[in-house]
C-alpha cells in the first residue's frame, strides 16, 4: 500500500514511515467495542459517545467521595480557592494537551512517546499508577454494593444507636438515642477534656462494615468475608460487561450520565432543609474556613492532583479516550466543556456533602472539624445520615447507592481499559483484540481482585488512603511535568499548536481566534509547568505524613508509600537511559539529542491526512532520527 499522492495533507508535516508499520497499525485493536466501531483501529461510533463516556469517566467518586474529604482535611472552603486556580492553570491546559496528543495519533499513553522516544517512560509510569489505582478504586464501588444490599432492608441498620455494633459514644437525632459517652479525648491538660460523639451512620462506616482496627498492619485482624465476597461480586460484574465489550453500557450512557444530577439535587434540596444545614455551608464556602490552610504546600498540592485525578489528566485516560476520536474534530472545545462540568460536579457535591455535614454536627453538638473522621468514606457517612431523615429512607438509598455504583464503575471501566490498551499496543505484533481481548481482560481483572484482598482487613481503608496519598498525587504532578517538558520544550510548542490547527475542522477556526493559541503556549512553556514546580517544592517542604482522619500512618508504611511512588516514577529515569545507550552518536550529547527526536511512527493516526515518503528500508521504532543533517551524519554510526 503506498501513500504517494496524498496532496491533501498538510506540507508541514513530513515523515518517513515504513510499509512493514503501516500493516501493523491496519491490524491494531478496536477498545471501547460498543461505543467504538470496528475500524481497523477504532473510532468513537458518535460525537456524543466520546463526550459523554468522557464526562462519565471524569466524574466518577473522586466528585462525592475524595473532592468532599479533601476539603474537609484542607480547611473548607480555602481548598476551594486553590482548587478553582488549579482548574484553569493546570487541569484545563493539561486536558487539552493529552486530547491532542491522543487525538493526533491515535495512539494510547505507550505508544504516544514516539514524537519524543526519550521520555517513552512516562507512558509506562502514567499506566503503572494507573494500575495502583485499579486496586483500590473498586474496593469504594464494593462499599457502595454493600450499602445498596443493605438498604434491601426494611430498616436501614445506621439510622439508631442500638444496635450491637454501636459504641458509648453514638449520638442520633433521635432524643430516645443519644448516649454520650465519658472521656474519649484528651487535649493540653489532664484537666482539658472534652467529650466527642460519633453519628450513627459513622459507626456503620468504622464499626461493621470497615471493622477498623486502632493500628495499621498487614493482616489488619484478618480477612472480612462479607467485604471480600462483595469485592469479589464487583470484579466479576465488571468483567461480564467489559465482556460484551461495554455495548450494553453503551446503550445506557445518557442515562448514567444524567442520573447522578437528579440524584444529587434530590439530596441538595433535602439538606438544605436540615437543621444545621448553614453551619456546614458556612464552613464549606463562608467565614468557617481556616483560611490559615492556603499557607500550607499541602493544601495547594491537593488542590492540584485532585484536578489531575478527577479528569485522568497525567494517568493516560483522556490520552487513551481521545486517541478513538476522528482526526477532525474540535478537540478544544470539548476539553474545555469536559474540565467545566467535571469541576461544577465537584462543587455541587461539596454542597450537598457539607449541608448533610452540619446537620450532623448540629445533632451531635460537635465542631464542623471534628464532625466526622474525614477520609476517602466521608460520602459513606453524611448522605446515609441525609437519608435517614428523609422520608421513604429505604428507597431513597436504594437509588443513592445504585448512583454511587454507576459512577464508580464507569470510570473502573476506562481504568482496566488503560492497562489493556497498553498491553495491546506494546505487543501489537503478537496480540490481536478479537483473540486475546477477553483473555487479557479477565487477566487483569483477576489480577486486579488478587491484589486488592489485603484491603479487605480492618486496616484496608488505611491501604486504600496511603496508595491514594501516593500513587494519586505526588506522581500525577511530576507526570504532568514531563509531559509539558516534553511537548513544549524538546518537541518544540509552536511544532505542536499546528498540529492542533490541523486537526480543527474548519480552518477558518484559525483565523477567527490566533490570540488562543498564543494562550495555549505561553500556558504550556511557562505558567503550568512552574506552578507544579512550585507546588511540588512547597508541598515537598511541607510535607505531612498520610493519615487516615486523625490517624497518622506509622513510619514503615509511609515508607511503602513512597516506594510504591518511586516504582513509577523511576521507570522515566530508566527508559531514558535505555533510549540514549542504544541511540547512535559519536558522544553523550550527540545521542541524548537523537533520542529526543521523533521516529516515523510520530504522524496523523489517520492515513488521510499524512504525507510521507516511503522508504521500507527504514523500519526504526522508537529510534529514527528525522533531523537531515544529524541524519546523513550518523547514517554509517547507525548502520
């Protein structure tokens, strides 16, 4: 097949690409099958799929479980700030750069590094924590099945304090059960003490369905089965549908992209009503908030990878999600829409969380900072305690939890998607998605569920929090670093805006708005990149050990902690390495400079709209050097 005569294509854009790739990538995967057609490489089957799947994934539990507990950890509504700031100088700009590199090439978080091969480790990092995350993050969705089989009842077991797992300290809005408790506190003086009660969905959460221990371990008191059964029922369910190749969810898409809102105004407009209700919105976006937070690096390294988080920025997803996009395709537009409603979800859930939080706090007479103990299951304990003043208790948290289920598996779903992705485009030669599809999917499911077994103890949540401090955090920034040194400073950022003109489809877009795409690179050289390196510093000299509530980890798991960070983030350190030793050149420089260029795999994912010169004779991956001059050097050191 040869591509001679392709006029059509833009002139700027010149690549040699061999016959022997060409075939390779005729024969590549279709994921998404259902919302993706069958193309040779797959494609979104509409406009609308692609957007809502995106806004499926992106808004997920991180809106209403990690978004609520980060800001109740962070000072109220001083997270807030930070967090709104981060949004339009991180989140939106890092958004629009992986959808043009997805969109651009086709290509997943592997594969995309082939516009600079020297950097190829940042994919394997982006996919590794990933995978960190693909361990606990269904261990959330079983809570949430667990809460829903619960509510099958006639009784929800939270509403009461006489149940057997209750502790002197449960205080209910019910005067028939409030039991204070004696001393469980003690602060600056034996004389200072102060008495803290506990609501009785929060002693659910701990006492029966957690079983929390006082002490962080590896067995953590052994194996809960009923948690273990239930984690195990969700890996099977997500299986059986990624099993049909998401075609059944994607037939449901607009629902489960719409539902959430119903539901979550439901709640809001309950809450509101609550007595208590203003205290915890006061807290929340009023003069409750420490403000004293915005001090602290934490605070504003928080801010910065719970937007990376929620919107898959710096983990691959949206690399992943918009490499099925059409070449043509107004890709800035729809990040833009993306990022704006994944962050309002963000901050209408925080309303709906806070309202319920001062409610709780109002009946058990107890500060908004100490209301609960805040932590990845803060959502666990204030909208159960919302429904069980809400009239129809057991239906509403039918429908409640039924939502959680839905935002949680689909973003599950793109996360086992990611890994298979890049499992199928490192061994495209041997791996074929129709044969080995369900193979490789139940192999990471079933591995997916071995590893997360240890979080099924009464320390899992601990486990869940430090790989969440860890793997979801410091990593996505120095991830985002990379890449934005990558594109705007080694490939060269006025290189890579016109690829995104390119891709606009109607030119006239161009013309309309050239001040943009000024924005777009002084964004990516300057104003990103040094905002995550000045928050990397500050929170890296401020740092503070992971903590579940006000439970420090002990310094053998902090430990972990980091080690689990530094087996993804030295893989970009290590493929460097690798790319530059086996780079020809005469020296060290010679060769750095060879494996920072882009090998003939860097070109439109769409065959339309390429113009190249074939040579078979060439058939590099990861090492063609498209600079003529250094090119005619090194011809001899190469061959």
């Amino acid at each position: 097949m040869s591509f001679a005569g392709r006029n059509e294509s833009r002139t700027s854009f010149r690549r040699r690409i061999s016959t022997k790739d060409r075939v390779e990538r005729s024969g590549s995967r279709a994921s998404f099958r259902g919302r993706v057609s069958t193309q040779a490489r797959g494609a979104w089957n509409s406009k609308a799929d692609y957007m809502f799947t995106c806004i499926g994934y992106a808004v997920g539990l991180g809106n209403i479980c990690r978004f609520p507990y980060l800001v109740y950890e962070n000072g109220g509504g001083a997270f807030v700030f930070p967090y709104i700031i981060m949004l339009f100088v991180v989140g939106i700009p890092m958004v629009v750069l992986e959808t043009t590199l997805g969109q651009y090439s086709s290509k997943g978080p592997v594969k995309i590094w082939s516009f600079s091969p020297i950097f190829k480790g940042c994919g394997f990092a982006q996919v590794l924590l990933m995978f960190y995350v693909g361990i606990y993050y269904n261990v959330i969705i079983s809570y949430a099945i667990f809460f829903l089989f619960a509510s099958l009842d006639g009784s929800l077991p939270w509403i009461g304090c006489d149940n057997w797992w209750n502790t002197n300290s449960c205080a209910s809005s019910s005067p028939s059960c409030v039991v204070y408790s004696s001393l469980i506190s003690q602060f600056s003086s034996d004389s200072d003490k102060t008495v803290l009660s506990s609501s009785p969905a929060e002693e659910y959460m701990n006492e029966y369905v957690l079983g929390l221990t006082d002490e962080m371990t590896i067995s953590g008191g052994g194996i809960r089965w009923q948690n273990t059964l239930v984690f195990i029922a969700s890996w099977i369910l997500i299986y059986l549908v990624l099993m049909k190749g998401l075609q059944e969810a994607g037939k449901i898409i607009w629902f489960t992209a719409m539902f959430p809102y119903v539901v979550l105004t439901c709640f809001l407009i309950r809450g509101l009503t609550l007595d208590g209700a203003g205290l915890g919105l006061s807290y929340y976006l009023g003069a409750e908030s420490d403000f004293s937070a915005l001090l602290k690096g934490a605070t504003w390294k928080n801010a910065a990878t719970q937007i990376l988080f929620s919107l898959s920025a710096a983990q691959g997803g949206m690399i992943t999600l918009s490499s099925f996009n059409s070449f043509k395709n107004d890709n800035i537009t729809d990040s833009l829409i993306i990022c704006l409603i994944n962050s309002a979800t963000s901050i209408f859930g925080g309303l709906v969380v806070f309202s319920i939080l001062g409610f709780m706090a109002k009946t058990t007479s107890t500060k908004m900072s100490e209301v609960v103990r805040s932590g990845m299951t803060l959502a666990f304990v204030s909208f159960p305690a919302a429904i069980g003043e809400m009239p129809g208790a057991s239906i509403w948290s039918v429908v409640f939890f039924f939502m959680v289920l839905l935002l949680g598996l689909d973003t599950q779903f793109t996360v086992v998607e990611i890994c298979t992705t890049a499992v199928f485009d490192m061994f495209s030669n041997t791996l074929d998605h129709k044969k080995h599809g369900l193979m490789v999917t139940g192999g990471f499911c079933a591995l997916f569920c071995l590893l997360g077994l240890p979080l099924m103890t009464g320390s899992g949540i601990y486990w869940v929090t430090l790989l969440d401090t860890y793997a979801s955090s410091w990593g996505l920034i120095v991830i985002a670093l990379v890449e934005l040194v990558a594109v705007a400073w080694v490939y060269d950022v006025d290189k890579f805006i016109e690829h995104m003109k390119e891709m606009l489809p109607d030119d006239s877009q161009v013309h309309k708005f050239p001040a943009s795409f000024q924005i777009w690179k002084i964004m990516w050289k300057y104003i990103t990149p040094i905002s995550l390196s000045i928050i990397l510093i500050w929170s890296i000299i401020d740092y503070e050990p992971a903590r579940y509530g006000s439970f420090i980890f002990p310094g053998w798991a902090q430990a972990i902690g980091w080690l689990i960070l530094m087996t993804a983030l030295l893989l970009v350190p290590i493929f460097a390495f690798l790319q530059i030793r086996k780079s020809p050149g005469s020296n060290f420089k010679e060769k750095i400079i060879f494996a920072s260029q882009p090998t003939n795999k860097w070109q439109p994912g769409d065959p339309k709209f390429r113009q190249v010169t074939v040579n078979a004779s060439d058939d590099r991956e990861d090492d063609v050097f498209n600079t003529p001059e250094v090119r005619s050097r090194q011809v001899s050191t190469y061959c």
